[in-house]
C-alpha cells in the first residue's frame, strides 16, 4: 500500500473523460452509474450489471448493518427512465455490488442472474424461482437483444470478505454477510449490431480463461489495483483487455462509493487505492497497443464503440 494522505483529483484526468455520448440512432449504448453498474440500453432490450445505487456511508458499513436503500434505488431507476429490464447482472457478490441486485430485477421486472450466492440473495429477498437464474460458467444466455456469457474469474487481491453465500440473505446484515461468491468476467454481445463487450468488474483474472473470446470494448475494474505492483497490472492487462483483443477500455470501479449518486464523484482515498499509479500504468500499456483508455461519465449515455 502507498500510504499518503488525501486523495487523488479527478481534474488531472480530463482528457480521459472522453467516451462519445451516444446519438438517437446509435445501436447500443452504455450508461455508466457507478462503481461497476453499467446499463446496456438499445432502446428495447436492457440489461444491467450489479445496479448498486444505495451506497451506504462509511460509518454504516464498518459499524452498522446495511440493507438496501428504496428511495436511492427507486431515485435512481427512476432516472434511467426503464420500466423494464430484461436481466440484472452482478459481477460477484460482494455487498458494492450485489446489495440492491434484487430489489432491482423485482423493480424491473428482471431476471436476477448469478452463481448460488447471488440467487442466495435474491433468495432472501423473496424473489420468485422464476426471476432467479443459476448460470453454468462459459455457457451463452439469452435475454432480449443480448447474448451474456460469464466466465469464472478471481476477485482482485485482497478478497476482504472470501467464500461463498451458502444461506440466505435477509438484511438488514452485517457487510461480512455479502461474501464474494462467484466473481465473473462477464462477456455482453448485442446480437442485432453484433457489438461485443467485456466487463471486468473486478480487478482479478484467471490466466487463460479468456483465451478464445473477444470484445472490440472492455470495462475493466480498476479497484484496488493501486495496492497491486507494476507486474500485477501488466498480467492483468494481458489476461483481460489483450485475450479479448478490445481496442477501447473504459475504467470503472474507481469512485468512492460511500457516498451516494447525488453527489459529485471522487476517487477512493489513497488509504483505500491509488488511482495515480494505476492510470499511470495502464496508459503505458495502451499507448503501447494503440489501445484507447478512458474514463466514464456518470449517467451519461456513452457509445464507446463510434
């Protein structure tokens, strides 16, 4: 860890800001809405990752229990102006991005998608056998315009709340209750454009495992890796944006998520994260692929593929 204090200023990094906005006609956008929630929206079908909108403050979470916040979740759907999806997709299932994964697919009408701690949670919240589905690694689904394939991945080091969801669910509960789970690398294909997208929600990769799949798009979690060395980011950079081919990369998973989506965002302190190094990093490795790197604009329709 780089112990220093404050954190690092976003304002350096405005020329990252840069992904186009989506026009009226663009086939598929992609709506950014913290941490690793991102709404892929062709104007029909939708489907969305995590839909992590409470974001409980930092006191609540060390010393408190959490449960999901209804008027965050309702305030930020709501905004989205989507009176329906057709699946919710967390990542893995720790509480940042699982804690309001099935009040959200109850809100929506979606189908709650996952590994057994996921359809754990959804389990307690009360959602319907039929809006809980328990995904086989590496096999395609369907839902609307989209073909989404999870592939088993690692959460990026260190997994402060390891294992998996054996029980269900029921907050209000300590954050522990929210264990990993299974962490997916998470491949979207829109099937009427033929757009491809990987998100990496976590900063974590299993070597290989990417190895014949490929995205013109990745969102890669950027999380913790400013606690990793220079040769992690390098092999990470290698087993997701490299095995996939992406010629665009958007980081995610960078913000300060104890503070809630009305306000303005900032990057995690340097005591939890280092944005510096890793974006120092990761724009050597770019520049060196010819790869573009950004960063998202909250509740933006962005088109990252124009």
């Amino acid at each position: 860890m780089r112990l220093k204090p404050g954190r690092p200023d976003l304002a350096r990094y405005g020329d990252m800001f840069t992904v186009s906005t989506a026009a009226s006609d663009s086939a598929l956008a992609v709506t950014w809405l913290g941490v690793s929630t991102l709404l892929f929206d062709d104007g029909d079908s939708a489907v969305l990752t995590d839909g992590f909108f409470s974001r409980p403050s930092l006191a609540r979470v060390g010393l408190g229990r959490i449960a999901p916040s209804t008027p965050r979740v309702d305030g930020c759907l709501a905004r989205l102006s989507r009176q329906r999806l057709d699946a919710v997709l967390p990542v893995h299932s720790h509480y940042d991005h699982v804690l309001d994964s099935a009040l959200v697919a109850e809100r929506m009408s979606a189908v709650l998608v996952g590994g057994e701690s996921t359809a754990n949670v959804g389990r307690g919240h009360g959602l319907p056998d039929a809006q809980i589905l328990v995904s086989t690694p590496g096999e395609p689904m369907t839902f609307g315009a989209f073909e989404v394939t999870l592939i088993e991945s690692h959460h990026c080091p260190p997994d402060r709340y390891p294992g998996t969801i054996s029980a269900l669910v029921r907050p209000p509960v300590k954050v522990g209750a929210y264990r990993c789970g299974e962490a997916w690398s998470t491949l979207i294909t829109h099937i009427p454009s033929g757009r491809r997208c990987l998100v990496q929600g976590s900063a974590g990769f299993v070597a290989g495992a990417l190895a014949g799949h490929r995205a013109e798009v990745a969102y890669l979690g950027l999380g913790q890796l400013g606690l990793q060395s220079a040769d992690y980011l390098r092999q990470y950079w290698t087993e997701t944006v490299r095995a996939v081919g992406a010629r665009t990369v958007i980081g995610i998973h960078w913000d300060d998520f104890f503070r809630p989506l009305s306000a303005p965002l900032r990057a995690l302190p340097y005591a939890a994260d280092d944005l510096d190094f890793t974006l120092r990093v990761l724009r050597d490795l770019a520049a060196h692929d010819g790869v573009a790197l950004h960063l998202p604009t909250v509740w933006r329709r962005e088109d990252p593929w124009s």
